[in-house]
C-alpha cells in the first residue's frame, strides 16, 4: 500500500510539468488554480476573469473597424464627426439656400437732457412719426420751451412756494421769499433753517409751507439729499427719495423733473391738464384714470415730457372749440375710427370660424 503524500506538499505532475506547493503559500501568493490540466499558482489579485468580449464592425470600404471603446475608434468618431460638419457645410455653400424668417430689432432710443443740443428737435420729430393725432399738435404750437437750470434745491424750494397758487401770487411770494434769503444765490439750506415761521408767514407763507421748507432743508443738512445725489438718480428711485420730504407729492416730483432737471421721459399722470389733453387728442368720452394713462401714452416714449408740453398748450386752447386746431385733430380722429372700423371688418372676414354661410347672410341683409 502506497503512503500518502504529505499534506504540507502537493504535487501535480505529467510528463513535462510539475508544480509542487505548499497550503502555507496560498495565504500570500493565492491558490493553485487547474489551467488546461496543468495545476498553475495565480497571484491573489489576478485571478482570472471573463475575458471581454470586443464586437469588430467593418467599415464602407471592407476593413475592418477599430474595436469598440479603444483609443483608436475614439479618435476615428471623433474624425469622422469633424468630417461631417465640414462636408455638411461645403454641401450648404454649393445647395440653395433657404430663406430662414430674420426678427426685426427694433433699435432702443437712448434720449438724453432736453437741453442737449438738438434734443428738442429730435424729440418733436419722433412725437411726429409715432402719433398723427400729436403731428397735428406740433404743427400749431411753437417749440417748447423750459425753464433755465438751478440748483435742485432752490428748484424745490420755488415749487413748495408755488403749491396751490395762482401764478402772479406764487411770483409774488417767491419775490418777497429770495429777498428774504438775500437773493437767489443765499437760497441755500442754511439759510433756510435760519428763517422761523413767524417770518416766512410775513411774506405770505403759510406756517404748513414753512414746514415743508424745513424739512426738506434738514434733509439735506443730515446728508439724506444733495444736489449731486439728485442729479444721479434715475427717474424712480428720485421719485422715491423726494416723495420722502414732506409737502412733496407726485405732481411736485413730476414738474420738478420736467421743468428743472428737463429729464425727456417724464409723464405726469396726476396732472389734470394732461389728462384733458389725452381725453381731447383722442375723443375719449370720459377722463382717463392715472392708472391709464401709461397705456394711453406708450407710443410717445421716450419723450413723454414733450408730450405733456403740447397736451398743455392744447387743453389750454380747447376752450376755442372752433379753431383750425380743433377741426383738424377732429379729421384726424375721424380717419382713425374708420381705419380701425376697416381693420376690423378685415380681421372678421379672415376669421376661419366666420363660414361661407355667414358671409352669404350678411351680404343678403
């Protein structure tokens, strides 16, 4: 009876290979793994896996393709893709080409200060081109004109003094007011604060406009307002910071902005003058709300400010309703109602719901 082999040693042989190991080994170098017959030692990390499988494609011409996921069928894709966006595009350059539909930008107007150079003149010719009904204004009145540029103090000073006065009483009062001062150069904050309201009431100053005066002069002393400040803002946030003074309300910003800083694109929804102008220009039975106004008077944007300047003249002059003026702009909104009356009848004979039954009816009525 043969002895058995010794268990710290296994050897597997034939007649050209031998292996002998040891159970020890298999804890550092791995187990001994049957390959073909032939017991072979695989290091622990290398053990044999399924090999991958790599599908060959063969290319247009018969050669066969680079296998899938390699290095070299990447660079091929990516060649190929280049291949095809350049013979796509000498293919566009030789073909016809098709018309594509090109939106119209319509370029922004950037208006500037209305005492810039020429600035009045392209406003009136803008008003002219965006409104017939305003052309018909701009052809009867001067040009506009505003008042000289001060100091965005003593301009709000002038127009706290003006509230709710006739205009020769308001001219009065701001007469007696810059003597007070020592003349319109000593219209300043300090000076202001210097005067009580017992002496301000002596020149027709009421002790509520005294207040507003004072407190629109300690605004600018604790540095809340300033000329410069003023002059840097933009129309909203100004808006906002000199609604803040007390006695300075919508109607007050809006003139100040207009007649004072002549900023273009100013519309004062609040003034009752504009507002009649709007309802006369356009026929309106009743006076628009502030609310509508913004709408009503889009198209003449951004020269709102000369706008408004017309609207004045021209409700100041509607009390003459048989003026050339008034015939004219009457003409003019005749013509527009039955434009719009002919765009209307246009837009319900193309309607598709409006049957060849419904035509044949109304034409038989």
């Amino acid at each position: 009876m043969a002895e058995p082999l010794p268990t710290e040693t296994l050897i597997h042989s034939d007649s050209t290979n031998g292996v002998e190991t040891n159970p020890d080994d298999e804890l550092t170098h791995g187990p001994i793994v049957p390959t073909n017959g032939i017991f072979e030692r695989v290091e622990i990390g290398k053990l044999p896996s399924r090999p991958r499988k790599f599908r060959k494609v063969e290319t247009l011409d018969g050669k066969p393709a680079a296998e899938e996921g390699s290095t070299e069928s990447q660079l091929t894709a990516c060649s190929s893709s280049l291949t095809g966006v350049v013979g796509s595009s000498r293919r566009g350059a030789k073909s016809k080409l098709v018309p594509q539909r090109v939106l119209q930008v319509v370029p922004r107007i950037e208006a500037r200060s209305l005492m810039c150079e020429g600035e009045i003149e392209f406003a009136i010719r803008h008003l002219r081109n965006a409104d017939p009904l305003m052309a018909g204004l701009i052809d009867v009145y001067p040009r506009p004109t505003f008042d000289e540029f001060r100091s965005p103090f003593h301009a709000l000073t002038k127009s706290i003094l003006y509230q709710q006065l006739a205009f020769k009483a308001g001219a009065s009062v701001y007469s007696r007011f810059v003597g007070l001062c020592g003349g319109e150069d000593g219209v300043v904050p300090e000076t202001v604060l210097a005067l009580d309201p017992q002496q301000l009431r002596q020149i027709g100053v009421s002790g509520r406009k005294a207040s507003y005066l004072h407190d629109l002069a300690r605004k600018y002393r604790n540095g809340i307002l300033s000329d410069s400040v003023i002059l840097a803002l933009d129309d909203k946030s100004l808006f906002t910071m000199l609604t803040m003074v007390n006695g300075i309300g919508s109607w007050s910003v809006h003139m100040f902005m207009i007649f004072s800083l002549h900023r273009p694109d100013v519309l004062p929804v609040n003034d009752l003058g504009v507002r009649k102008g709007v309802q006369h220009l356009y026929g309106l039975e009743e006076l628009p709300r502030p609310s509508q106004m913004d709408q009503l008077c889009e198209k003449w944007r951004p020269y709102r400010s000369v706008a408004s300047w017309y609207l004045w003249r021209f409700n100041e002059a509607k009390g003459a309703a048989h003026t050339p003026l008034a015939a004219s702009i009457a003409s003019l909104q005749q013509q527009q109602q039955q434009q719009q009356q002919l765009e209307q009848q246009q837009q319900h004979f193309l309607d598709p719901n409006y049957s060849i039954l419904n035509v044949s009816l109304t034409w038989g009525q």
